[in-house]
C-alpha cells in the first residue's frame, strides 16, 4: 500500500514538458535509445513482406547492414537493443516475428550478455514501446526493483500521455530498418594476438548464464514448432573472451542442427582501425563488410538457403 502511495505521488506533479517525479527517478523522461521505438514501430506497421527478422544485441543493431541484403534481394528487420541478453529476445521472438512471417530469423550471440539479467535492455523497451502485459510477464521474469519501478513509471506515464502523440520521437538520421549507420572509428584500435590466451579453461555457467542458455533453447523449440527457420551468428570483436559459453552454445546448435556462423573467425579481414567502432562493435563499414561475407559466403553457397532467393508465393 505504501509503494503505491509512493508511485502516485511522485506521479501527481509534472514539469512543462509533461514528466513526473517519477518519471525522472526511474529514467523514463529520457528520449536516448529511441531508435528502439522505431525499430518496433516499424515492425508493427511493416508493408513489404520481410525476408528476414534479426534479434540480438547493440552487435546486431551494428552489424547487420540493410542496404546489403537489399542489394541481394532480402528484406531485412533487426529488432535489438543494448544488453539484449536471450530472455528478451526470446520474448520479442514470440510476440512480433510470427505476425511478420520472415522466411529466416538470425540470432545474433553477445557472449557477455548472456551473463546480463536484461534490465539496461528492459529500460530501453519499457520507455519506448507501449506497455502491456507481455512487458509486465517480462518484469516478472527479471524480477528486479528497478524493473518494477520502470514499469509503474510508463503504467502511469501513459495515463497522461500517448507514446505515440505526445513524446513527437523524431526518427534518428543514423537509423535504417533497425541499423544504427555511424561511421565512426578509432584509429588507436588494434588485434590483440594474445586474444585467448589463457582463456581456454571451460567453467560452469552461472545462475543468469543458465536461465539465458535455457531461453535460447527455448527460442529454438520456438522456431521448430512454428516452422520458422533459424540461425546464430557471432560477430567479430577486438576484446579478450572467455570460450566456454561458446562451446556450450555451438554444443545446443549441433544438438538441434541449428547453423551457427561464427563470424569472429572472419575478423582478421578487417581493418581494426576503420571498421570497428570500438573494440566490441562494428562500425557501418565494417558491419557492410561483414554482411557481404554472411551472405555471399555463407548463405549463397549453401543449397540449404536457396529458399531465401526464391520468389515468394
């Protein structure tokens, strides 16, 4: 009864631009990452059929580039957002890629997010989608207080305001069809040759690791019992990782005979200085190069993938 109080009383109050006490305590008065509102408002509202639906993390949102697979005749969507770890992304599986029909969905691996309990991605989706009782099933899940917070902020936000009407999010320049196109690059970047040393040893996943291992299996029960076809790919970083996570999702994608393509192999063909954007993202040149390797060299060879370049019914 107190916290209700509570929620109501900062609500009650609002500055000129509409905010509450609240608001600002929990962060929602913020406008960053709207580039998520448009990825989903553009999924909702998509006309031309979609090809192919990417979920994942700021690497997918860096790396997947549209205007490649366009030039090879596929339609693309990438639905991610910072942190994603794969229970969010098994959430977004369900509740928007059957409604889009994608011939292929890609989920991209962010190793260290697999180790996230998905609040930062959580806060980016509850400020920028409208609420429901899919983000409130999600609340649960994650069951941390600020989720909770976040969640009675936009509950109660949108009692006062539409998303849609009255926030007026412009569309970010850098923004295309879910890709953040930024050329930006750090000449200081370089590889580190010493990128696995001593890290081979393979430890036992903790707690999160294991709920999120558990949603990527689950996302590919998902795909099996709705006939959607899917696959995992890794893209090429700068930083020093520990492999045991990768094992044992390479292990789930050969038990399930699900393609995995780690493209981190394919690093060594960039140029760290030009292509990166940090030492865990790619840049847009980057992301174009990489993509042209996914599809030229990965899928166009494949008879498995043929389908992809068929004329749809």
């Amino acid at each position: 009864m107190f916290y209700c109080l509570l929620l109501i009383g900062l609500s009650v109050n609002r500055d000129e631009k509409g905010y509450s006490r609240l608001d600002k305590l929990t962060g929602n008065s913020v406008k960053t990452g709207i580039a998520t509102f448009w990825q989903f408002h553009d999924a909702l509202n998509a006309h031309d059929p979609i090809d192919i639906v990417v979920l994942g993390s700021s690497y997918a949102y860096r790396a997947f580039d549209p205007t490649i697979f366009k030039k090879n005749g596929l339609n693309v969507m990438i639905l991610a957002t910072a942190q994603q770890p794969p229970l969010i992304s098994e959430r977004i599986f369900k509740d928007f890629v059957p409604a889009l029909k994608p011939q292929m969905v890609i989920f991209d691996i962010c190793i260290p997010c697999f180790n996230s309990e998905g609040v930062e991605s959580y806060f980016n989706l509850i400020k920028n989608l409208p609420v429901s009782s899919s983000l409130f099933q999600l609340a649960l899940q994650i069951n941390k207080p600020q989720v909770y917070h976040n969640f009675s902020s936009a509950w109660l936000r949108h009692f006062h305001r539409s998303l849609y009407s009255d926030l007026k999010i412009q569309r970010p320049k850098s923004y295309f069809k879910g890709f953040i196109n930024e050329y930006k690059n750090d000449e200081s970047l370089r590889f580190n040759f010493n990128y696995n040393k001593g890290k081979y040893q393979l430890k036992k996943p903790n707690e999160i690791e294991k709920r999120n291992l558990s949603s990527l299996e689950e996302m590919i029960h998902f795909a099996k019992k709705n006939n959607l076809k899917l696959i995992l790919t890794r893209q090429p970083n700068l930083w020093s990782q520990n492999i045991s996570l990768m094992v044992k999702i390479t292990a789930l994608a050969n038990q399930y005979r699900i393609p995995i393509y780690d493209l981190d192999h394919e690093k060594y063909r960039l140029d760290p200085a030009t292509d990166f954007y940090d030492k865990s993202h790619l840049n847009s040149q980057g992301g174009a190069k990489t993509s042209k390797i996914l599809i030229e060299e990965k899928l166009k060879p494949d008879p498995d993938f043929t389908f992809l370049w068929e004329k749809r019914n």
